[in-house]
C-alpha cells in the first residue's frame, strides 16, 4: 500500500522516528544524557532506514491491493516495533532485543503489557515513549479501520455488511471492491482517514490530559494516562492512579465511552453525536454488560457465607459500587485502569476472585472502528440478536421475523459471520495457549497471558492470576515472540489474517 508511490510502511518509521525527539528532548531537559542520546541517534538511525526504503520502493505498486492493504497493516503492528524498539533496547538493556521488542509491540498494539521488571525504576523519557507508540498504534488502528477495514467489509463491519450479500457472504468481498481497487485510491482513502480521524484523535487526546492536570496530576502522568485511556492501551507510570481523586476517574470514564465507540471519530457532523450514541446497540450492550458485571460483584456481599466479609460502615458502599463499574468498563473498552476504590470493592464482596470476570469483559471488547480490541461489541450483538430469534422460533415455529429497524438489525448471515470470527478467535487462544505451555509456562499462566494479548488488554493479566503470579516478564524469549504474535493477530483481527488466504484477494 503506498501514498504517492511512497509505501505506507516507510512512512510510517519516519513518523516514528520523528516521535523520538520528544523523549530525546524530555531526557535532555533532565539532564537524563543517557537516554537522550539513546532516543536521538535512534532517530536518525530509523529515519535514514525509512528512508532508504521509501527511496527503493518508490513507485512500486502491487497488481492486488486489497492483499496489499491488509499485509501493509500487518507491517506497521510487527516490522514499525523493530525500530521502535532500538532506544528501549539502549535504555532498558536488562530486556533483551527480544524484550525490547516485545514492549514495544505491546504498545503498538495497545495492549499495555510490560516486560520491564520495575515500572518505577524505568526512566521517565521511556515513560512517554511508551505512551507516544502506544498514541501512534491507536491513531493506526482507528486510521486502518476506516481507509482498509470498512472498505473491506472486515474488522467487524463483516456483520453488517452480510445482509447485502446472501446468506453467508464473502470473506472480505463486497461491493467496495469495484470501487476501491485501484492504488490510487487505496492512497486517496489513507489520506481521508488520516484528515478525519487526526483532529479529533489528538483533540481529545489532549483535552483529557488538561484536565487531568486541572485536577491535579503532574504534567507527565496527565499525558500518559490521557493517551493510555483515548488509545485504550492502558499504560500507566506506576500502579498510583490518575492523581486527580474520584474527577479524575468521572473524567475518563466518559473519555473511554467515546474512545471505546465508532461515533466519535466517524466523519460528519458532531451535533447529531449524542443522538448516535443514544441508538448504538454497542453501547446499550456495554451498559448491560458493565451493569451485570458490578452488580455481581458488589451482591456477592450478601452471597458470601457469614464472617467472610466484613461491610463497609457508613456510605462506604458506594466507594465499592463505583470501584466496580469503573473497573467493569475499563476492562470492556479493553483499556485496564482498576478504580483506585478496587480494594473497597474487593472487601465489600468478600472476596478478590473477580479477575475471570474481568477477563471475559476484555474479551468482548468495545466497539468496531475504535482503539479497543477484543471480539467486538457488535459480533457479540449479532449473536445476542440470533439467540433472541431462535427463542422465539422455539416459542412459535410459525412466527415469521421480520426486518427490524435499519442497523439495530443483524441477520442469519451477520450472525454466522459473527459466529465464524468468535470461533477463529478461540482457535487462535488455543493455539498461543499451546505453544506457550510447550515454553514451561504453567497452564493457568499461559490461559491468562493468551487472552490478554489476544484481547490487547495487558493488565487483565495481572488481574486474573494472584498477585504472586508476577508479569510478564516471567516469560522468556520463545514465551514473548509467542505473545507478540498473539497481540498482533488480536489487533489485526484474525479474520483479516484468513481473509489473505481467499483467492479472491490474489485476483482482484
């Protein structure tokens, strides 16, 4: 995939060593020579092989681009990291090339996990170069779901999309194809998307990073948390919270809604935004899904057998409540911040054995054409909606469905599809389960880990296992390349990854 005959690939290591500078200038402003040095010979070093390779591939066009598009996205989330990874490597030697890269990936990706041993010990210059890669894989995601996905019918557009080509549909087909084939147009969509999601990517990126530091977060942690919630990675200094008390959390619950959702980086006007979200079922089953989730845990205080809690005094329980929720929904828009009220939630239910939970919250995921990962709020809608009707068919055999309203509709073909994906992504939990039980890890560990990179939701690692189980840097190298595979499939989507095997898309 190029952008006027210079490949997107290229364009998109220049843009990252062009992010090193703001580390390299941070470290050097605290006389941190070590890490300034580290980030700014990086970048040269990374920008003269972009450039290199632009000049080389200057020109060059794929006879199919639609597989070109899709092996393009595949390059930014596994070949980018490589060089993202040389200044973590020169500032965080104890990693390894492997680890480097593995941290590296994690943030592309936005999944948040960390192999660093010590959050506090790591330089601040790392710090936001962790958050700049985790901010560029974001903005690559949302600009990837709508220049190649929605086009594609993929990225779980698929389901929608089904209802206009018969009963099962195509892989990836539609009519989009006679109309975006070309790569002209391939560059022409880039460049719209880049124009539509840019604004309001780093508007409200920075938005909430003001208000953070209105609230009272340093200026440094008020940005990492700011990207860590707009690109649903997750990444965070330390395990100290926002810095700005309950606001802050207020703050980017609502800053997560909107990241988690389509609507608010869809091109149009922004008055009727409310109204979309209003009658988006992705947002009515995450409400559903995050009310369910807090309601158990918070009743599990009453379903405790007695003396094995002991109940918060006074207006207490509210702490627990909002401690729940906020949690619940972190982890479904796949971001993993845990409310600093966590631990009066866990003592108001009696227990800390809520980690599965959030785990499956994170596997379901937000919604399409967003940052977050997962399964997708929409195929989990699709397969609700056929579960109703089959019901119903059960109660009366005669019943004839009807067309619903509009796209609050998904039919048999979007549910098969729906059905196709979540099958596909369990065969891939399988298959990164197996092969890091093959590296020693134990099988609890290697569930926990394979769902969290699959997900992109690096902290509900730590959340389903007990606090002994350590991080991610228990694994070793053969263990990290595992989970990088796993995090680059869960973010390309894995049904985009099939899609390169259909013929079709070596013939159109």
């Amino acid at each position: 995939m190029t952008w006027r005959g210079v490949p997107v690939i290229a364009l998109a290591l220049l843009v990252v060593a062009a992010l090193m500078l703001a580390p390299a200038a941070l470290a050097l402003l605290e006389d941190d020579l070590h890490s300034a040095r580290a980030f700014s010979q990086s970048a040269g070093v990374v920008a003269l092989i972009a450039a290199a390779f632009a000049f080389a591939r200057h020109g060059c066009r794929s006879r199919t681009p639609a597989r070109s598009e899709i092996v393009t996205v595949l390059l930014v989330f596994t070949v980018a990291p490589v060089g993202a990874a040389l200044p973590v490597l020169l500032t965080a030697p104890q990693l390894g090339p492997v680890g480097a890269y593995f941290e590296m990936v994690s943030c592309f990706t936005t999944t948040g996990a960390t192999a660093l041993p010590s959050l506090d010990a790591a330089p601040r210059a790392l710090h936001l170069w962790r958050a700049l890669t985790a901010w560029f894989g974001g903005f690559a995601a949302l600009t990837a779901a709508v220049a190649v996905f929605a086009p594609r019918n993929l990225g779980g557009y698929e389901v929608q999309a089904a209802e206009r080509r018969g009963p099962v549909g195509r892989l990836g087909g539609g009519p989009s194809w006679s109309r975006s084939a070309g790569p002209d147009e391939s560059g022409a969509r880039l460049a719209r998307a880049v124009t539509v999601v840019t604004p309001v990517y780093a508007v409200l990126t920075l938005a909430l990073a003001l208000i953070f530091a209105a609230l009272g977060a340093p200026g440094l942690r008020a940005a990492v948390h700011a990207i860590g919630i707009m690109s649903t990675s997750g990444v965070a200094m330390d395990e100290a919270g926002f810095g700005g008390g309950a606001g802050a959390e207020v703050a980017a619950l609502a800053f997560m809604a909107l990241a988690a959702t389509r609507h608010a980086f869809a091109a149009g006007s922004r008055r009727g935004l409310a109204r979309r979200l209003k009658r988006d079922p992705e947002l009515e089953l995450a409400l559903i899904a995050v009310a369910v989730a807090a309601g158990w845990i918070v009743l599990r205080h009453w379903m405790n057998a007695p003396g094995t809690a002991s109940a918060p005094a006074g207006s207490a329980w509210l702490e627990a409540v909002w401690g729940a929720v906020f949690t619940a929904a972190s982890f479904l828009s796949t971001t993993g911040y845990v409310s600093d009220s966590w631990s009066a939630t866990e003592a108001w239910s009696g227990a800390s054995g809520a980690g599965l939970l959030l785990l499956a919250l994170a596997t379901m995921g937000g919604g399409v054409a967003s940052t977050a990962g997962g399964v997708k709020l929409l195929r989990a809608y699709a397969l609700y909606q056929h579960g109703l009707r089959e019901l119903d068919t059960l109660a009366r055999p005669s019943m004839v469905a009807g067309k619903g309203q509009g796209a609050r509709r998904v039919g048999f073909a979007g549910a098969v599809l729906a059905w196709l994906f979540v099958m596909l992504y369990a065969l891939g939990v399988a298959v990164a389960v197996l092969g890091l039980s093959l590296t020693g890890a134990p099988l609890d560990r290697a569930f926990a880990a394979a769902i969290a990179a699959i997900a992109n939701t690096g902290p509900a690692y730590a959340m389903a296992l007990d606090a002994g189980a350590g991080g991610f840097s228990a694994f070793g190298d053969a263990g990290r390349l595992i989970l990088c595979a796993t995090m680059a499939l869960g973010r390309v989507e894995i049904l985009a990854v099939v899609a390169l095997t259909n013929p079709d898309y070596w013939r159109r």
